[in-house]
C-alpha cells in the first residue's frame, strides 16, 4: 500500500467505531495475521498500520484536550475562607511523632516481656507509656478543636446557601414539610 491518501482513507473509517469494536477489530487481525502477510488488499497489513489503529483507539480512551480560547475570561479567583473539610481532621506532624514515639515504647514494653527482663524496667516503659498517652489526648483535644474552629466559617458559608435557595423558591417544598 504505497499510496499514502489510499492509506489515509482506509484509515478513517475505523474512526467511526466504538472503542470495543476498534479493540476487537485489532484483536482479530493479529491471530490472523501471524506471519508476513503477501496480499496487498488486506488491512493493517503492516507494523506502522497497527500503530495508527492504536493511535485511533488511544485518542477514544484519552480524547485530545480542545484548546482554551484566547479571549476566555480567567477563571474566578475564590475569596473567601481557606477550605477546610470539616470532616477531616488530620493530626499534625507532631502528634503523629508522639504516636510513632509510643508504638515504640510499647514495642521495646513487649520485648522486654518477652526477654523477661525485670519488672522495674517494664514498669519504667508502662510510666512512659502512660505520660506519653495522656500527652497525645491533650494535644488531640487541642488539635481538634482548632479543627473545629477553622471549619465553621465554611459551615456557616454552606448553611447560609442552603437557607438561600430555599427562601428563594429555588427548591420545591413537600407539601407535608410546610408549616411543619
């Protein structure tokens, strides 16, 4: 196939297919085509034709990206407060220290169990355990309560816009729920 529009056409009509007909079409033709194929008229007949098919299949999983006009407003720039899920609270990079701080003593605890070290050391780590324990409460409570407080600007934020599509008729009310 030495003419490259011949080629170009042929090529076209497999961009009408779905993503699973273009695969199985592929699948197909290479069991049959196991070895070097001698007739002229049979398509894909060579390397560079699978890899225009695989390119045709490519570009239906992963479309080209159209291009962002020129003259597009920019996007809007958010001002109010900084987003925080309320419903995420991820400890610091300090509380997660303490927390690692104490898996170890527990381990070394476990170990020296095992070892049937003496009941002072033992004891030792449970005393370190227990002061680091009470640690990680405190700093958890203070931690979550900053959480908190950061995150009710945003609550306030959504309560206000559900309150305001509801008074402006932007949702319907069951008639069951009026009045109520």
């Amino acid at each position: 196939m030495s003419n490259p529009d011949e080629r170009r056409s042929r090529l076209e009509r497999f961009n009408d297919l779905s993503f699973g007909e273009l695969r199985k079409f592929i699948d197909e033709t290479l069991e049959r085509s196991s070895g070097a194929v001698s007739d002229a008229d049979f398509f894909p007949s060579s390397k560079q034709d699978f890899i225009d098919l695989w390119k045709i299949l490519d570009e239906k999983i992963h479309p080209p990206r159209k291009e962002v006009p020129s003259d597009a407003p920019p996007p809007p720039v958010y001002e109010g407060p900084p987003y925080v899920p309320y419903w995420v609270f991820e400890p610091s990079d300090e509380l997660d220290s303490m927390h690692e701080r104490l898996d170890r003593l527990e381990d070394q605890r476990d170990e020296a169990i095992a070892a049937s070290s003496s009941g002072r050391y033992i004891s030792f780590l449970e005393d370190q355990m227990g002061e680091l324990e009470r640690q990680i409460d405190g700093r958890t409570s203070e931690e979550r309560r900053e959480h908190r407080e950061s995150a009710r600007p945003n609550m306030r934020m959504l309560g206000r816009r559900i309150r305001s599509v509801f008074e402006n008729g932007g949702c319907r009310q069951d008639k069951n729920s009026r009045g109520a």
